[in-house]
C-alpha cells in the first residue's frame, strides 16, 4: 500500500501556503510519498484558496480534499468575535469530518503520519484515535516554540492573566523561558494575555498537545536559534514529562525557488517584460544603499501613522521601498479589515511627499515581491513586522532588519531578533503601537549609517551562509528531514 501524509491546516491561505511548502520539500527528497491536505471551509472567507489549490495542483501531485462547510451560530459572526476565537470554533466544529476523511484516506494509503499547525492542535485526538502519529508543523521559530510548550507551567504556577502582570508596578514583567533572554508578559501573543479569554485555552490545549506529541517539525535552521533548540531538546521546557523529537528542517521560504528545496536562492527573475517595476527601479539603485518597508498582508496603518513613516524617511535622506496598503476602516492603528475603496497614495501620504523624494524613494500600494526584493542586490535594510516568513526571507537575503512587530506572536519574535539572535534593531513605539517620525528616522539611519549597523549587517550575512549549509546534503536541515523520515519508516 502506498504511503502517505495528510496535512491540516488552519483556514487561512498563509497557513496553508506552509503546509504546502513543507509538502513540496517532503516530495523533492520522497517523491513516492503521497501527500493530502485538508481544507477547511469555514462560512466566511478566509482569502480565496481556489485559484492557488489549482495552481499548485496543476504543477505538484498534491492531493487536496476540501472538507464540508462549516455552520456557525450567529453570535460568531458577529464584528466583536476575535478572529482567534473563530477559527477554533470553526475547527472544534471540524473535527468529525477530519475523522471521516483521514479514515477514508487509511483505506487506500498507509498513513504514516497526520501533520497540524498549532491552531489545529485542538484536533490532535483525531490521529491518536486512529493509531496515525500526530505530529506539529510549528511555522514559526524554536524561541517561540518555546513560549507555548512553556504555557501549561505559566498555566499552573500562576492564578493571574499575562495582562495582570504588566499592569503591575514595573509594566514590563519578565518572563523567564530556558533558553530565551526575558520576555516582557506584554510581548506574549496577545491571546495569550488574558486567560478568560477563550482563545487562551484553546492555545492551552494545543501547548499540552504538543508536548505528547510524536513530533515537531519547525520551520528554522540550528545556526539561527542554537541555545533555543538546546533548551528543548534538553526538555527544560516540558518538565513533567517527555519532549517530542523536534526536526529543524528551514528555512523553508514561500516563492524561494524550487519549492522546499532551494530556499535560499535568488528570486530574481531576469526577464525584464514580466519583472514588477519596483525590481526596475532597484537596477538603478547603488548596491546595499535601499531600505525596504513591508508589514505583510495583515499589516495596515492609520493615515497618521503612515505620514509618521512617510516623515521619517524623507528625513533620513536614505534610499527606501516602501509598500503601502490602505488604512483600516476602524480608527485604530491596526486591523485586518481594509476599506473597501481604494485612495490615491497622494491621499494617503503627506503633501508633495512622492515629489519631494521621487530621487531617491518609490512607494508602491499593496504588494511587492518580497523575496525577489530582498535578494536584490540594492537592498541593504528591511523594516519588517517581524512575521517569521519574512524574517526568514530577509535571513536568506542576508538583510539586517529594524523589528516593528503588529500582531500575533510578533512582538515575540521582536524580543528574539534584537536580545537573541542579534539580527535586527529594535522600533520604539508608545503604549498604543505609535511610532512617530523622529523614530523612524533614527532607527532608518542607525541601521544603513551606523556602526551597530553595519555588525548587525555582517552577523546577518554570515546567517545567510549557514542557511545555504543547513538546507545542502550533510547540512543540519537535510539531515533532520531525513531523520523525520526514519521516524516514519517506524511508525
């Protein structure tokens, strides 16, 4: 019988793009492997996944098996349900046609293993049951991995909410992890802050799921994050009872080249009638001289915080590429919900802005193609929202960063690249998330100009080295796939 995987992914399209990552990098080294995903279909959108499930089916033999509409009650759709608290009620309300599929799937296939991420780890007893290893693909780093194995100690040493400590008298209380520098209890993900919030126990279910697990697979390399690994590995972060295996097998970048299997190769693409005008533009610029501002999908601003930016570099009379999305329709600093028009940039930045700085600036709405930009070699910065795509990206295109986290465990991962990993500088920004431009400038120009900089550039080129090693045969990314596959060959 042949073998297979099913993967389960949340039901959004940047957690599925990770699962079929992995699965492109499973299949280019066991390409007998059969590799299912199951998509949830949950009865609001999530981001349109037809058109990338055809794509990818069309060039990988990726099967994929869409699962039943979910029905939710009315009090869920409602504006004030956080997007967390939808999703798990959406899986929980999922988990009898996992059960269905992952059984009909065993009929035809052996199933060696049923692989989640963390969100659907509330799904975990669904493999147990069927005798399938249950094993995690945790998308972000081993530091992070971290603060959720660490959760179920938080949970029972403590009767306070995260939240609680930070309004103590000293707002920025530490928190101790094995391996970690201190994380201030305010740079938790914010579901994670209040523990009467749903969300918070369903993140605590998943955290103790992952340590009985049979597996983690994590999406970063041992040079990037030595002492976190050690640190569980070691079982400092699970003390009441046996870590899973862990196999570092990144970085593992979306549109890094083949899929999986050449992550940290240039992305360039060389034929100038299909390259966007922004890689145009950055032929024209002097090597290492261009800072690139991108916050990811999610990530939008208000009209005053943009202009903030907008002031910043024009003060710094540095070289930038800046993308720009539209501000949230609610008035606040962040949302994930955009307007539904769609405003010049003139409107949205400060008067004769684009005209002052067209020498030296390009502004471009929405998107760019971040990988292809950062391997470019004009860019010699990135001011980033800290996702750990992107961190990973800039690590493969050797760019230094200036960390300004926004949601999820971003502020997390702030605390890692500045204290830990020492890949990045840190953006100050006031209680509320505001960062205003005599920031922006100094933190632009400390980065490009100084000489913390340019160590910071030099740590992060040597990173980009070690992250060509770990993915080479021998390397420590290759060699821990192939010791996932061993762990399949027992099973």
């Amino acid at each position: 019988m042949e073998e297979a995987l099913v993967f389960y992914p949340s039901p959004h399209i940047g957690h599925l793009i990770s699962m079929v990552e992995l699965g492109k990098l499973i299949l280019n080294h066991r390409p007998s492997i059969s590799i299912h995903i199951l998509i949830t279909t949950p009865p609001y959108n999530p981001g349109d996944t037809a058109p990338y499930i055809a794509s990818v089916s069309s060039t990988t033999p990726i099967i994929f098996h869409r699962l039943p509409t979910i029905s939710l009650p009315p009090s869920f759709l409602n504006s004030s349900t956080h997007h967390e608290n939808l999703t798990f009620e959406v899986l929980r309300l999922n988990k009898p046609d996992v059960l269905q599929s992952l059984i009909s799937i065993s009929k035809n296939f052996d199933v060696k293993g049923f692989v989640m991420d963390l969100f659907c780890g509330i799904a975990y007893d669904v493999p147990v049951q069927l005798n399938i290893p249950a094993l995690f693909f945790f998308t972000s780093g081993a530091g992070c991995l971290i603060g959720f194995l660490c959760l179920p100690t938080i949970h029972r040493t403590t009767t306070k909410s995260l939240k609680d400590l930070k309004s103590l008298k000293d707002l920025h209380t530490p928190l101790e992890f094995p391996g970690l520098p201190p994380i201030p209890a305010s740079d938790m993900a914010k579901p994670l802050l209040d523990r009467d919030d749903k969300a918070y126990h369903c993140f605590l279910e998943g955290s103790i799921n992952l340590a009985k697990s049979a597996g983690i697979i994590i999406n970063t390399f041992e040079f990037l994050e030595p002492r976190p690994i050690k640190a569980v590995r070691d079982g400092l972060c699970v003390p009441d009872g046996p870590t899973p295996p862990i196999y570092c097998v990144g970085p593992l970048i979306v549109g890094g080249g083949r899929g999986g299997g050449d992550s940290c190769s240039s992305a360039v693409d060389d034929d100038s009638d299909q390259r966007p005008e922004c890689l145009k533009w950055l032929d024209s610029q002097p090597k290492g001289k261009v800072v690139f501002l991108c916050f990811g999908s999610l990530g939008m601003f208000s009209m005053e915080q943009l202009r903030e930016i907008a002031l910043g570099l024009e003060n710094s009379g540095q070289r930038f590429l800046w993308v720009v999305r539209n501000p949230p329709s609610q008035k606040q600093n962040l949302a994930i919900a955009a307007q539904p028009d769609d405003p010049p940039l003139e409107s949205l930045l400060p008067e004769g802005f684009l005209g002052r700085t067209k020498d030296r600036g390009l502004v471009v709405k929405k998107w760019a193609p971040q990988v292809a930009v950062l391997n470019h070699d004009s860019v010699g910065g990135f001011v980033t929202h800290c996702g750990w795509n992107s961190v990973l990206e800039a690590v493969c295109g050797g760019v230094p960063m200036v960390a300004w986290p926004l949601y999820a465990e971003q502020r997390f991962n702030r605390v890692l690249l500045v204290e830990e990993i020492k890949i990045a500088l840190w953006m100050t920004e006031s209680e509320d998330g505001f960062v205003i431009s005599d920031e922006v400038e100094k933190r632009v120009r400390e980065l490009m100009e100084s000489e913390k900089g340019e160590l910071i550039r030099e740590r992060t080129l040597a990173m980009k080295q070690e992250a060509k090693a770990a993915l080479s045969p021998g390397g420590s990314s290759h060699v821990a796939l192939n010791q996932l596959f061993e762990s399949w060959k027992r099973s």
